[in-house]
C-alpha cells in the first residue's frame, strides 16, 4: 500500500507524462481544480499552523488566509501565514504554506516562505487530509528556517519555559 506521500508523487509524476492535472487538461480546467484545492487545503493548513503556534508560539500567533490571487505574471497563489509578536517585530516574513500555480506550470505547487516546491494533487476530501502531514514539514521546515536566520527567541515556547524536555 502507498503511503499519500508517494501517492502524491506518482500522481505528479504521472501528471507530468501525461501533460494533465488529474482529469484537467485546459489551462481554464486546471485553474478550477486549484480552485477546489485551495478550498479542500483551508482547514488542512489551518491545523499545521494551529499545532505550531500551540505548542511553539504558545497561543501567540494568528493565522490568516490570503484566499485566492492572481499574481502580476498571470498565475495563482494562496497562502495561509502565521503571524506572531515576535516575528512582527523582527521584521522577518511569518511562518507560510503557499499553493501557487505559476503562468506557465504544467500544474500547482505547495510551499513555505523558505522552503521550496512539493506537488499540489488534491482533488477530494480525503486528498487535501492527507496532505496534513506535507504541510506540518512545510510550517515546521519555515519555522526552522526563521529561527536559523534570525535566533531561537522568536520562539516564545523557548524563551518562557514551555516545551522544555529537560
């Protein structure tokens, strides 16, 4: 049995010979099944991003959703951020889960504010829950990324106490 993650790849793989994104073939098509995508990832995203900011920002953070945006280029992007004291006032960019659908790619791609592309195949219920596991390595991957570009203060699960194993 596949786990969904490599479910994920064979259907981008196949996605690629095929030169369609699941049944879509029209750039049109396509656009309307990252639509549904983007709606099916809402709560998905939200869960990544509500365990980080629980166990790591102690409840400080806020996550907004951007919704559905036509970038200058003529692609697709949402993003769902968590934003919180620290990091507003560092003037660093949030934690993000980002779905884009680039002018000129064959389909969507997944990604965070410093981590790059993972293959956006959701077309169902089932698809985007089991995408939750992608998007907790994406929110945890930008998180790190953040911390190492900046310090582990932004983190206040490490600066007040919480979360400390020893």
């Amino acid at each position: 049995m596949l786990t969904p993650t490599n479910e994920a790849l064979l259907r981008h793989f196949r996605d690629l010979r095929d030169g369609t994104h699941g049944q879509a073939v029209s750039r049109e098509d396509k656009e309307h099944v990252f639509d549904r995508a983007v709606e099916l990832l809402d709560p998905v995203a939200r869960t990544a991003l509500e365990e980080i900011n629980t166990d790591l920002l102690l409840g400080t953070g806020e996550v907004v959703a951007s919704g559905i945006t036509r970038s200058r280029e003529g692609g697709l992007n949402a993003m769902w951020s968590l934003t919180w004291p620290e990091q507003q006032e560092s003037g660093n960019q949030p934690i993000a889960i980002v779905a884009h659908y680039g002018r000129d790619f064959l389909h969507p791609h997944l990604r965070g504010n410093t981590v790059g592309d993972w293959p956006l195949n959701v077309f169902d219920q089932a698809d985007a829950e089991a995408q939750l596991n992608v998007l907790r390595a994406i929110a945890a991957a930008d998180t790190h990324n953040l911390v190492f570009q900046e310090t582990h203060r932004l983190i206040p699960a490490v600066t007040h106490g919480a979360g400390t194993t020893r």
